[in-house]
C-alpha cells in the first residue's frame, strides 16, 4: 500500500521545515567578527585588503574585488566593461534577476538565448544566434554551480571582440580543465549572500587577471574618487583627491570581510560536503520513476550551489506546482530556481510583446524543483527529503 502524503491528509515527514539552502556559522566565525568590532577599523580598512588577498589565492585569479553585493558587483562589471546605451549583452534566462538588471543599470539591452535542455546552462551556439551588430558582452551563468563551456566562450567573445563576463555566484570552488572559476572571463563574480557557499551577509567579489579593470572596479565601488592625484602636490593638499568618474558606495566592510576569511578558511570542507550530498541524492534518487537528476559535464567540477531535479510529467498525474505544494507540506523547503527571466512582468513589458520565446528555459521551468542542499544538513535530513520525494511521487505516479 502507498504511503499517502501529507498533503492529502498523511502525515507530515519532518514536524519542521528544513530549508533549501542556509549558511554556516561557527565560534570561530563569531570570534573573528568579535575582534574586529574591538579594532580601529569597521570599514575599509586592513581586512578588505585580506580578505580580497585570500579570495584571489582561492579561486587562482591575480584580482579580486570585494564588494556590497553580488548585484553591485555585475553593475560594475557592466560599467568597466564599457557597456552603455547603445549596446546589447547576451545572457541567459536561466538566472536570478540580478544578472540581465546589470546589463539594464547601464542602459544597455539584454538579449537571452536560450538554454541546453539537458543542463539548463547558456550554449555558446544559442548565444552565437542572437549576437547583433551592437552587441558588446556576454554574460555567462554557473547554474547551479556547473561550469557552462568556457572554451567555447571565450573562443566566441574572442572572434566577435566580445567582452565576456562571468556569473559564478553559484560556483565558488567550481573548477573547468583542473582549474578554479575565476581567472577566466574578463570578469568573474561572486556573490557573499547566506545561501551562497561562503558568506559576508551581503557581499560580493569580482575576480579578474586584468590589472587595468581591476583598477576601475576599485575606483567605481568608492565615489570615483582618485586618491592617487594628491601625489602631485605637497604635504599642503594632503587632503586632495579627484572624482574623474561617476562611482558608488559600494564598499564592503572590515566586519563583513573578518567574517569572510573566517568562512573562506572553511571552503574546501563546505564543497567535500556539498559534493557528498549530492553524490547521495543522485545515488537515491537516480533510478526513480518521474524524476530525472541533474546532468553533469565532462571535465568540470560541480560547486553544487543547487540540487536541481527535473519531474518527468508524462509519468506524473500532476503538475509540478502539486508537486511542490505537496513536499513543502512535508515540511521539505523545496524552491524553483528559476522563474526565467524574459517571463516576468517587467520584462516582458519592455520587449514587444511574443517576440521572446525560449522554448528549453520555459518547458525547463514547469519541470524544476530545487532539493535542500547546504553544508550544515545533517543526513537524517536528507533521508527525509528523499523519503518524501518518494512517497510523493509514488502517490502521483501515473
Ligand atoms: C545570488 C545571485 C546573484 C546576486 O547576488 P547578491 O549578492 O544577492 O546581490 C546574482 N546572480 C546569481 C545567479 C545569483 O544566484
């Protein structure tokens, strides 16, 4: 006999909810903090420094840029790419918000092509196909934490004289051909928040091997001011400095940064652990009727920001909202990542109406669901989440 699922008068698996993704926190993280707060500096001091050191070494890049957050950082990417009102940038719709908004900030146009159906990422050939005269950039995203085809894209933004920037907000520790993401792109950035593999609360860092846009990061997240320019003048105008550029306040601070390197420190723990459970999940629920794992590149490492699985519907005799509804209602803090971006509201209203369809992001949206997945889970947690999946889509197996 079935078991019947909560959310057709069952039981519930789990008496609380156990949630997709949440950040860990230990006494050393607290004490690092601690001791800032009992320093000279808050903000912008030694520690930014650090900790911007710490993050290049980890990801193997000559730069990193530490910065408010993950959104901050592709509003500056955009700006030291030199996108402006008269350019385009290719990116995907497979992706929070944040992404294609940067490419809106500077005025610029984001085109989306659409996604390889067996992996959700961006395809350099899909890209290829909306490239236009004025298209500036590409805008690349680590779904999930896979790596898409950074050969290829960097074949393609060469041949075209594209610049080519790099979400990795999923994919801290993810590697492609033995080597980290991060030094790769022209820019590469993550972001610091709590689901995120290691976090600052809010925060974001821009990796790159480019000096020069280093620099210009530098400069934009700090009001455009040139403190360099008081070199020219005596002890007299030790004060002077020039705005030669409209910046930002987009600064992260001394605490936010002691608590990075505190977590920094516990990366490589955090990615064996991530690896694990998912390794798990595939292994439970690989051979599962109605339900298909994620599928895997060669020659990358997955950072498994996500877990996401795909329902098989023709199997199902629900949709993938039942689904959802009825594992939130054991308690299974399931999500869907992502809503595609060209269907919101917002955008759709500024291109013409029916001209964007994106037949791979849209079927791949009505099949996702994100499974719990972070560091702090415990197994019995994730036998509940497998248990749970079962018994609900055993119940709604057609
Ligand atoms: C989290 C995230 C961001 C934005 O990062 P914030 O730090 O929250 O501003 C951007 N892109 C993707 C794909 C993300 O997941």
């Amino acid at each position: 006999m079935k078991d019947r699922p909560a959310i057709e008068g069952g039981r519930p698996r789990r008496s609380s909810l156990l949630p997709y993704g949440r950040q860990s926190i230990d006494e050393d993280d607290v004490r690092a903090v601690a001791e800032q707060l009992r320093s000279d500096f808050l903000t912008t001091g030694p520690t930014v420094e650090r900790f911007e050191a710490a993050f290049a070494k980890a990801v193997g890049a000559k730069h990193a840029v530490a910065v408010a957050n993950g959104t901050a950082a592709l509003h500056l990417m955009a700006r030291a790419a030199g996108l402006g009102t008269a350019d385009r940038a290719t990116t995907t719709p497979m992706t929070f918000v944040a992404t294609s908004n940067a490419v809106l900030y500077v005025g610029a146009e984001p085109d989306f092509a659409d996604v390889d159906p067996e992996t959700g990422l961006l395809g350099p050939e899909a890209a290829r196909g909306t490239l236009t005269a004025t298209t500036r950039a590409l805008i690349t995203v680590d779904y999930t934490g896979q790596p898409v085809d950074y050969g290829a894209f960097k074949d393609l933004a060469d041949e075209r004289g594209l610049a080519w920037l790099s979400d990795a907000a999923h994919a801290l520790g993810a590697e492609v051909g033995g080597r980290r993401v991060g030094p790769q792109a022209d820019l590469t950035m993550f972001s610091l928040h709590p689901v995120k593999h290691v976090t600052t609360g809010e925060g974001g860092v821009v990796t790159t091997d480019r000096e020069d846009l280093a620099a210009r990061l530098r400069l934009l997240r700090n009001h455009g001011m040139d403190r360099e320019a008081a070199k020219r003048f005596g002890p007299a105008r030790a004060y002077y400095y020039e705005v030669v550029d409209l910046g930002y306040n987009y600064r992260l601070t001394d605490i936010q940064c002691a608590l990075g390197l505190a977590q920094l420190r516990k990366l490589d723990g955090f990615l064996d652990r991530r690896q694990r459970l998912a390794a798990r999940y595939t292994k439970e629920l690989g051979d599962l009727d109605g339900l298909r794992v994620p599928s895997l590149r060669k020659g990358v490492r997955h950072a498994w920001h996500l877990y996401v699985v795909r329902l098989d519907l023709g199997r199902l005799r629900v949709s993938r909202d039942r689904i959802f509804e009825a594992l939130r209602a054991e308690n299974i803090g399931v999500q869907v990542h992502y809503i595609p971006v060209h269907l919101h509201p917002y955008y759709r209203e500024r291109s013409r109406p029916g001209t964007v369809t994106l037949p791979h992001a849209e079927s791949w949206y009505e099949q996702i669901l994100t499974l719990p997945l972070y560091p702090g889970m415990t197994d019995a947690d994730q036998d509940d989440v497998i248990e749970a999946v079962r018994k609900v889509l055993a119940w709604y197996a057609r």
